[in-house]
C-alpha cells in the first residue's frame, strides 16, 4: 500500500496530466524507442503515427492518478490491458526499461516542477502498478501453457486457405506448422498475428478477433482490409494481409486472450450486436452456440453499410432457416439498388434496436457488442433506454493499442 504522502504527491500531478497528458506519453515514447528500438515491434506503429498509442497511455496515466487511493477500481480495466500485454508478449522484464523512460519523461516534459521527491512517489507508485500487471500477465501466461495445444509467446501458422467474405473482409485459416494441435478458446476472444511490415521496416503485431469456434485444428480471422494511407496508417497490416499473405504463407501467432467472450456458465439468452466487421467475434459465439447444441434463445442482430460489404451472409441465414431459437436482423445504413429489403437485409439505416426491441428484450439476457466504439456506445445508451442493465452488457474493446505501463 502506497503511503499517503505518495499518494498525494501523485494525486498533486493530475491536472498536469489532464493538461500535458499527451505531451508526456509522445514524448515517453520517441525517448523509449530511441534509446530501445527492439521495442518498437512490440508496439502498433501504425497507432504511433497516428497518436492513439499515446493518447490512450496518456489516459490510463491519468485514471491511475486519480484513483491511486483505490486502484482494484481499475480491475477492468487492468485486466484487460494484461490480455492485450500477454497477447503482445509483454514480459516483467520490459517494466523497468518502460519505468525508467516514463520518469526520465516526466522529469524531462515537467522540468522545475518534477522535483526529487515527486519522481520518487511516482516511482513507487509505477512499481506497484507493474507488480499489479505483471502478476495478472504471469497468470495468463500460465493459463495459455497449461492448456491442451497451448503455448506461450509465438508460434508459426500455415494460411492454409483465404476465402474472401466481402468486399473488404477475408477469412484466413491458420494451421500450426508444427502439425500440433490449437487450444481451445472462449468464442469472443481474439489472437495476435505478427508479420514483417515494408511500410515500417519492422514486424507488427496486430489483434483480431477468432471468427470461429474452437475446433483443435486451426484458427480463424476475418480481417477488414483497412486503407493504409497518412491519414490512417493503422490499415498497413489488414492491407498487407489481404494482398501480400498468400495460401502457404507462415506467420507468427500468439495464444488467444481477451476478456470479452461468451458466458457459456449463465445458460441464459444471448443478444449479438454488431457494427461492421464487429460481427467476427459473434460469429465465433453464434457458431459455438450451435455446434455445443445449446438451446437458449440467440438474438443476431447486424449492421453495415450495404450488401456488398455484408460478410457472412449466407451463413447466418442458414443457421437461422436451421435452428428455431436463433433470429437474425440486419441492418443497412444505405442500401444498394441490388439489396432486397426482407432477403438481403430487415431494416434501411443504422441499428435502431427500439424497433425490434420485442424480439431482443428477453428475461435475463445478455447483450454482447461489437464493433467501433460510437457504435457500442449507443447501442449501449439504447440498451439502458430499454431497461436493460447494465451488468448484462459486454463490449468488445480494441484500440487501446496494447500500451505498456
């Protein structure tokens, strides 16, 4: 437990970090990647162009000062930071070279004002967050070596086949080189992928989500090409993925992780909500739903654009012609003249769940989203309208770029 003079001195910085947050972190990280590039194929560059990385390190900065007199506040989002780290291959070993750049930042960006004392309690208090992390992390990685087919850090996949769902999303299917089997996975959760990338001369990890349920012999991404260009530099690994990864290619996979996955324990309906390419994730709980013969109530409800960019179609469609206690409503925000209202889609616009709120209001139910952030957030605002609650609501979470601490 910190002393409340340390916590005081912490709590003393919070309106400069509200303030020169962001400052702080960018300049955090052109230090650490200057003095250590080795890390910077850890971390998303295409998020460093693009200032998210720094954005939200500079606000999980701030949430840690302001709640240092109690941090279990921040188990959430503790816990899903360790599965971004441990997806990464974050070690104990990185937290003093990251601890070490993150003082020297703030002596550096505060000058006068960081005096002895403040950098002391602000190291005191980084060893306690990192003990936390690193504790959840060990964890994790223990969990992913004990399980039948699992491992830890990475391991070379064949794409044995690409099937192209869309206009912007392909599936690919990941085998293990070694001929081994994968472990079993919690629909809902997600991989990482690494390959070298030209754009940044690096190899890049990225996240996505498993699109199918766990079937001990391969994996499953479906991946949204992304455009990589200076506005959005993120979109250089979807893009490399769907034109330069071809059948037979190898590339790195680490053991899925993730916090957000069905609750196969609460036997109690589930309500899939997705955004575009959000519908991976709910395709991999739909799809175990059905295989594991599971009877509840399944409410899919999915929108996107039009029906060009629709992936997956066909299949929900078939699971829902086959089994009465799955029901499907799509959603086209600007249909194309060759979509056909009741064939290829329910609804015209965005996802209006007051329209169809007599098929999804179910007792006891639980609602799962995903998909861009706006998105979840009213489809939550909606959900709470609805008079559901807000404990039986689970969200996806990318784009907190798997910062370090």
């Amino acid at each position: 437990m910190l002393s409340e003079s340390v916590r005081n001195l912490v709590k003393a910085t919070i309106p400069v970090l509200r303030e020169s947050g962001v400052a702080l972190t960018s300049h955090f990280y052109a230090r650490m990647f200057k003095h250590n590039p080795e890390l910077k194929q850890i971390f998303n560059q295409g998020h460093q162009q693009g200032g998210h990385q720094q954005t939200a390190l500079a606000m999980a900065v701030l949430a840690y000062a302001e709640h240092i007199d109690d941090p279990s506040v921040l188990a959430p989002v503790v816990h899903l930071i360790a599965n971004k780290h441990a997806s990464l291959g974050i070690r104990a070993e990185h937290y003093p070279i990251v601890g070490h750049h993150l003082l020297e930042s703030i002596k550096e960006v505060l000058g006068d004002a960081a005096n002895d004392e403040l950098i002391s309690a602000w190291a005191e208090a980084y060893g306690q967050l990192a003990d936390i992390l690193i504790g959840a992390e060990r964890q994790l990685y223990a969990q992913a070596t004990q399980t039948k087919g699992g491992w830890s850090g990475w391991r070379s996949f064949r794409v044995k086949s690409k099937h192209v769902e869309s206009e912007e999303i392909t599936s690919f299917y990941l085998y293990p080189l070694d001929g081994g089997e994968t472990p079993h996975y919690k629909a809902g959760q997600y991989i990482s992928v690494r390959v070298y990338a030209p754009t940044f001369g690096l190899m890049q990890p990225r996240q996505y989500s498993l699109s199918d349920a766990p079937n001990g012999e391969c994996f499953r991404i479906s991946v949204k090409r992304e455009s990589a260009q200076e506005t959005k530099p993120a979109g250089a690994v979807s893009t490399l993925l769907h034109h330069d990864i071809h059948v037979n290619d190898i590339i790195d996979v680490a053991p899925p992780m993730g916090d957000f996955h069905l609750h196969n324990e609460r036997k109690s309906p589930a309500v899939l909500i997705s955004g575009g390419v959000g519908l991976t994730p709910m395709i991999a709980m739909l799809n175990q739903l059905i295989q594991s013969h599971d009877l509840r109530q399944v409410r899919f409800v999915h929108g996107c654009r039009h029906g060009k960019v629709h992936a997956m179609k066909h299949h929900v469609q078939t699971v829902t012609k086959q089994h009465d206690n799955v029901k499907s409503f799509v959603f086209y925000e600007t249909p194309n003249a060759n979509d056909v209202q009741g064939k290829d889609y329910d609804y015209a616009g965005r996802i209006d769940l007051a329209l169809i709120k007599d098929q999804i209001l179910l007792a006891n139910a639980d609602y799962y989203l995903c998909g861009p952030l706006e998105f979840m957030r009213a489809q939550k605002q909606a959900l709470v309208e609805l008079g559901v609650s807000a404990d039986h609501i689970f969200a996806e979470v990318f784009g907190t770029g798997g910062f370090l601490l």
